[in-house]
C-alpha cells in the first residue's frame, strides 16, 4: 500500500484531540473521539494491506504477525516498564500494590481493557491517575490485529455479507451493555463494542476507496459535511452520553469519509510537515503522554493542572515521545526478527 501523508495528518488529529482532552475535559469534551479515529484508521490501513497481500498470493499470518510485534512491542514495553519502575518510588505502599501492580500485569499482557472493564468509569477520578488507563486501548488494537488476518484470509470471498453483520452486531452488544445491562463502563473498553469501529474502516476499505460518486463534486461535498461533522462531535459529545453503541458511527462513518477524500484541499491540509510529523510521532506521544500526567495528578492530588504544568506536560511528552520514537521505534524496525525477540527478552527480563 502506497504510504499516504494524509492519513500520517489525520493520526496527529487524533492525537491532538485527545491530548486536550486528557489534559482537561472541560477544554474539549468530545476529545476523546480520538481514539475513535485510530480505531477506524487502523481498520483501514490493516484490512488494505492484508487483502492487498491476499489478492497477490504473498500474504502470511507469521509476517503479519511479526510486523505488528515489531512496529508496537518495542516502545510500548519500554514504556510500561519505565511506567512501572517510577511507580515504585511515586506510589504508596497501598496504593502500588492495590493499584498499580495489578494494572500493570494486564497492560503487560495487552489485557488493559479487561482489567479497567470490571472497575470503574473511564472517566471516573480514581483512574485519571492510573498511569496505565491509556493501554486499554492498545490491548483493543493488539486483539483487533489478532482476529483481522483470519476473518479476512477465510471470509475474503463473503466480505460483502460478513462485515456488515458484525458491524450490527457489535452496536447491538454495545447497545445492550449500555442500554440493557446498565453498564457505560463495559461497553466503553469492551472489544466488542469496538469491533464496529474497525469495521467501518475496513468497509470503506475494501468497497468505498475511490469515493461514492464518480464526479468530484459530490465526493467533495461529502468531504466538507464529514469534516463539519466531526468537528461538531468533538465539541458536543461528552463523557456522560451513552457511548460508544450507536453514537459512535457518526464520528466513525465521518473519519472513514475523511480517509477516502480526493478534495485537494483537505489533503494539502492532511499531508503538512508539521501534522505528518506530529503523525509519526502519534505512538509514541500516546504512549507517554498520560502516564505524565497521571503521575502528576497523583502527586498534586487534584485533577486540573496549572498553566506552568501543563507547560512542563507538553515539554515532557514532545521529549519523552521523541526519544522513544528515534531510538526505540526506529531502532527496533531494523533489526532482524531473530535480534529483535532477543532484545525484547532482555528487556522483559531485566
């Protein structure tokens, strides 16, 4: 698949989105709609690239596999641990060993968002300085890419049929556990609430790639009205609404509109230094950013942060991400797989 700087932009929307949101709900409550984004981007790119394979006769699970291993195991161990380790001499002893060691054993395993599942609100204020909150959604992402190659390289025939049943079903179970179940919080970490949100972007995909008209002006128009959207969403939704069930396929059915764009426009927008560069970075600075200010907020014992910490939170984060992305992500990438397993069992080990 040819590498699109569009899409590099639109990581680094979503990042930004919710960076603001973590730092204060109140100065963007619908934020959180990024992690949305990633979740239809990811579907996107991940069903692009395996079918493209499939059509080919080069796909593997074993590459695939590997290639995911090696491009989020890296820095996000790295990460974790060093997580860790600061908690130790940050955390009370109550707190490390009622908290904190059992977050960190799930996130260790990609199993975050069974752990947070079972507790409290995501947006509850206990786990707004829980270091770990944010690797739920990576353990979501790692069970995604667990399930794709399968349900494509065995239902690739049947696509048509299959993924709009799933997409169903997977409002309807978020609906249930909202709805039926009394249980906001399940829904919110559950993968299979999340599904439907992978699943547009592989629809968009694998049927909707080159837009849904033939003359630009149309798809344009749907262009415009996806973005108006979208921009609507992140300042009307907030944490107390009903989310994700059936809320979620506006600002999903919008991004997945985004991703297929051709408006001149909006690419240049996408595809500028300055995004593209905060796009690549988007691991790294999601892996990092929350931890920062989880701890802080342990530390000072309330939830806002003053003018000069959010100053030292930015300055932290852009260091922190900047390190592990030139030294741990890149590294990592070029090292053989026989290197990369023995260096990732030291560092587990150690």
């Amino acid at each position: 698949m040819i590498f699109r700087n569009d899409i590099q932009g639109l990581r680094a929307i979503a990042f930004i989105l919710v960076f603001i949101f973590h730092l204060n709900s109140n100065f963007l409550p619908g934020g959180f709609l990024g992690v949305d984004i990633f979740f239809v981007i990811s579907g996107f790119l991940m069903s692009s690239i395996v079918v493209t394979n499939i059509d080919n006769k080069k796909f593997s699970f074993v590459e695939f596999y590997l290639k995911r291993l090696k491009r989020i195991i890296p820095a996000y161990y790295v990460c974790v641990i060093l997580i860790y380790l600061t908690g130790i001499f940050l955390y009370t002893y109550i707190d490390f060993y009622s908290s904190l060691n059992g977050s960190f054993k799930y996130a260790f395993l990609f199993l975050s968002n069974f752990f947070f599942e079972n507790g409290e609100s995501y947006f509850g204020p206990n786990l707004s300085e829980n270091p770990y909150l944010h690797t739920w959604s990576l353990g979501v992402e790692m069970q995604f890419y667990l399930f794709l190659p399968i349900l494509l390289y065995y239902g690739i025939k049947y696509l048509r049929f299959i993924l709009p049943i799933v997409l169903l079903f997977s409002v309807l179970y978020s609906c249930k556990l909202i709805y039926l179940d009394n249980n906001l919080t399940a829904s919110y970490f559950s993968l299979g609430s999340r599904i439907s949100e992978f699943t547009i972007g592989i629809l968009y995909a694998q049927y909707f790639n080159k837009g849904f008209f033939k003359k630009d002006l149309y798809n344009d128009a749907v262009t415009w009205v996806s973005l108006l959207t979208l921009l609507i969403c992140v300042f009307i939704f907030h944490e107390n609404m009903n989310f994700p069930g059936f809320l979620c396929l506006i600002p999903c059915i919008a991004t997945a509109n985004i991703l297929i764009s051709r408006n001149i426009y909006v690419l240049k927008f996408l595809s500028n230094k300055y995004l593209v560069f905060i796009g690549a970075l988007s691991f790294s600075l999601y892996l990092w950013h929350w931890p920062i200010m989880a701890y802080m907020r342990y530390e000072n014992g309330f939830y806002e942060f003053s003018f000069y910490q959010l100053l030292i939170i930015c300055f932290l984060t852009f260091i922190l991400s900047y390190l592990s992305y030139k030294y741990v992500e890149v590294l990592f990438a070029k090292f053989s797989t026989k290197l990369f397993f023995g260096l990732m069992f030291l560092i587990v080990t150690i």
